[in-house]
C-alpha cells in the first residue's frame, strides 16, 4: 500500500502542474465554459487516481509477466522459436493498446472514412511483431543498437521518398502511438528478462532498446502499405466537434465503453500468462494471486485513467487549440506548446516505468529526475516545433524530422550505449496517451482554424516530433555524463 500512496503522490504533483495551465489560459486567453472547466478538473482526478493505481499495478503484475516471458522465451535457445514467440507477443500485445486505437480512430475521421482504423491497427501491430521479434535476437546475439537503428532510418528515410506527406505523418505517429501505457512496460520487461537471461558484461545495457525498436515496425508498415495502397493526396477534415453537456454525464457515458475496451487491452496478456504459468512458469499459489491481483489493479486504472483523458482532457486540449488559434497572433502557439509538452510528458504513465527501471538497472548512477528534466524540456520544445509546422505552410515534417533522426544516429557512436537504448526508448515512452489525446486534440484544433494548415498534414506529425526529440536530448545527456566520467578519472 505504501507503494500506491507514493506513485499516487507522485502522480498528482505531475498532473497539477497541467491543471494550473489550463485554469491560467482560461482567464488570460481562451475563456472556456465553466461546466468544461469542471469536468476538465474532475477528468484530473481520474487521471491522478487511476495512473496511481495503473503504476502500482504494472509493478505487481505487467513486469513481472515481462521479465517471465523474456527469461521462458530465451530458454528455448531456438532461433526460429523466439522469433515466433517474439512476433506473436509484440502483435497481441500491441493490436489492443489503447494509444493506437485513439490514433486509428482520429485517422479515420480525418481522412474521411478513407483510411479503415482497423487496417491501420492490424498492420501496425504486425510491424511492431517483427520488431520484436528482431529485438529479442538483437539482444541473444549481442548485436550493437547504435548500428542497427542506423540502418532501419537509412531505409525509412529511403521509403520517405514514395510515401505521400500526410501517410509520413501518420507512418511516424503511429510508431510513437504504439509504445503507449500497455506496451511499453511489457516491452520493457520482455527485453530485461532476456538480457538478464543471457547474462554477461553488457547485459544491463541490453536490456534497453526494445520500445525503441518496436517503434520502427509501424513506420516501415505503414510506409509499404501506403505504397501498395497507391492512396495520396487525401485532404482530410478534424471531426465535427460536438460538446459535451454537463459534468458527469460524460463520464457515466464512457464508463461501460472503457470497461469493455480496457478489458479488451488486458485479455491477450492475461491469456498469455495463464497459457505460459501452465506450461513454463508453473508459479506457486502466492506468486501467481500478485500477478493477477496487478492485472486487476492495471485494469482499474487504465480504465480510470482513460475515462478522465477521454471525458476531460481531449475536449479541453481541442478547444484551446481552437481558442488560441482564433487570437490572431500566431507566434502565440509555439510558446503555449513548449508549456504544454514541458507539463504533459510528466502525466504520461510509461514514463514513470521507464524512469524507475533506468534507475534500478543502474544502481542509481543515472537518476530518474535527471531523464524526467531532459523529457520535459524535449517535448516542450518538440510540442513547440509541431505548433511551428502548423502556422507556417514552408515548413514540412520531413524538414524536422529528417535531421533530427540523422543528427540521432550520428550521436548513437559517441555516447555509452546504455544512452542509446534509454534514449530511443525515451523516445516511445514520451509519446503515450496524453499525447496521442490532449496534444493531438490541441494540434488538430489549431489546424482546423489556421487557414494556411491541411488537418490531414499539419493535425498529425506531432506524437512524431514527440517521439523524435528524447532522441537527440537523452544521447546529449549520454555525452555529459561521458565528458563528466573522464574528468572524473583524469
């Protein structure tokens, strides 16, 4: 219970912070309806619980299932065996994570009915099976990231070439939208089982990098269907907005819909883990009832958790969007967008996860609090150049993304590798939930009213940039630990 009362603590000194935000931009700049206020606060409170609970949950149940699964898959010591285990955990995993069923909805709404949602889920989570697959031989053959990463942007940046500008958005969003709160401390452990399983001198190294792999399947899924297709040019519209009424009406009306869906999201692992108990595991009675009472716990957060972004915080981050938009002063969005990254990427649940296993994996020499200042300051300025895209047409996402991608991988040879994997991980984690509605929600009602701006183009490439920038600032934190570690010993 002390574990709950400090994540939970931990939490609402997170959320506060967009809380304070949101009440400011009311009474100086975008005077939104009271009712919306309050349901905005009361969405806060569900966020403040239910990621409390979902963390405490994911520490009892989602990574100790990692951390069995990666160990049981890297006993068989067949190749072929863990590729196929692999893909199907990363695909099961991955096809039932809410960040991307957000994603796939918005992406169908937007193009008009054009791009099927479940199209984009089924092969989405078919490019982040493979990857997993690939991750989990990465990590048994001792292959190193910094020269693989190299070579898959060095053949995505190849298929950018083909690929229409608003499937490049969606190709690069996808990827940060599948690394979300259910697939990310999965992946996490799945990878640390293995390394620790291989043992050896590079062992805690290894067992970062997985989420950040993962994260290229959906880039080169989506990129060869869009090929395939033959689909450009799609000149998209943000969803008719209709607001909510009342305060908790909205809530009482997602309820049974987040139930079900969370329930959905929670049945593969679950099935999974009694499939792997009976045939590998074989845990005792007091070992197993932790893990089912943390899936129970994970399953009542995520659930609370999505009721207060959906109900609360999506409407609110459109129409402040909107609102800002309609000032007339554009330079006015970037700096609301830098606060807005610096204060959500500290309620995003994967984070915390991420944070927590830097610091155990390294004995406390890389602080949790040191990554978490890094990731604000990155996805404010990330969130920032994404505001930037919207108000001026010249600037495209591949102006963005290409360089920082590039300048990325050049960094990955002169950091420790241990930075490189926290890095692209940083990378997928950042971009959970919160992004893939409240920021989202605010870029496409920013789109919507700049006239310059296409909702299909402008509206999505932000969870990329998101997703993109941890890269850059974590490995430039790797260098300052490396430049301070040689004074050290000089």
């Amino acid at each position: 219970m002390d574990i709950l009362l400090k994540k939970t603590k931990e939490v609402s000194l997170s959320v506060l912070p967009i809380v304070l935000l949101v009440v400011i931009l009311k009474y100086t700049m975008v005077p939104i309806d009271n009712t919306m206020l309050a349901r905005f606060i009361v969405g806060a409170i569900f966020v403040i619980v239910g990621l409390g609970i979902f963390l405490f949950g994911a520490h009892l149940g989602i990574v100790p299932i990692g951390s069995l699964m990666g160990e049981s898959v890297a006993k068989t010591n067949k190749v072929h065996i863990i590729g196929i285990l692999g893909f199907v955990l990363g695909f099961l995993i991955t096809i039932a994570e809410p960040d991307l069923q957000i994603l796939a909805h918005q992406v169908n709404i937007a193009s008009g009915g054009i791009i099927s949602g479940t199209l984009i889920l089924v092969v989405v989570s078919i490019g982040v099976g493979i990857m997993v697959a690939i991750g989990l031989l990465r990590i048994l053959y001792g292959k190193p990231l910094n020269k693989i990463f190299t070579l898959f942007y060095f053949f995505i940046f190849l298929l950018a070439m083909w690929v229409s500008e608003e499937f490049l958005a969606i190709a690069v969003d996808a990827s940060g939208a599948t690394t979300g709160a259910m697939t990310t401390p999965f992946i996490l452990a799945l990878g640390y089982g293995v390394s620790q399983l291989k043992g050896g001198k590079t062992s805690d190294e290894d067992s970062f990098g997985m989420v950040g792999l993962a994260s290229v399947g959906p880039i080169f899924a989506i990129m060869i269907m869009s090929i395939v297709s033959g689909l450009t040019d799609i000149q998209g519209e943000a969803e008719v907005f209709i607001p909510s009424v009342g305060v908790f009406m909205p809530y009482l009306k997602m309820l049974p819909h987040l139930l079900k869906e969370s329930l959905i999201t929670l049945l593969p692992l679950f099935i999974l883990f009694v499939i792997f108990d009976k045939t590998k595991f074989k845990l005792d009675k007091k070992n197993k009832h932790a893990i089912y009472k943390g899936i129970f716990y994970t399953y009542v957060g995520l659930t609370l958790f999505l009721v207060g972004v959906n109900a609360g915080f999506m409407e609110v981050g459109r129409v402040m969007g909107e609102g800002i938009a309609s000032l007339g002063h554009p330079w006015i969005l970037p700096i609301i967008g830098f606060l807005l990254g610096m204060v959500v990427v500290l309620a995003e649940p994967a984070v915390y996860v991420l944070t927590e296993q830097v610091e155990e994996v390294t004995a406390g020499y890389i602080k949790k609090n040191i990554i978490l200042i890094t990731l604000c300051i990155a996805i404010g300025l990330a969130v920032s150049i994404s505001m930037l895209r919207i108000i001026t047409p010249d600037l495209k996402l591949w102006h963005v993304l290409l360089p920082g991608f590039t300048i990325a991988a050049m960094l990955s040879y002169f950091v420790p590798p241990i930075f490189v994997g926290i890095a692209y991980d940083s990378g997928g984690v950042a971009s959970g939930p919160m992004t893939a509605t409240f920021i989202l929600a605010f870029a496409q009602g920013a789109a919507k009213i700049e006239p310059t701006a296409n909702v299909m183009v402008d509206g999505f490439g932000v969870i990329a940039i998101v997703a993109m920038m941890p890269l850059v600032a974590i490995q430039i934190l790797g260098l300052i630990f490396k430049v301070k570690a040689k004074r050290g010993r000089s």
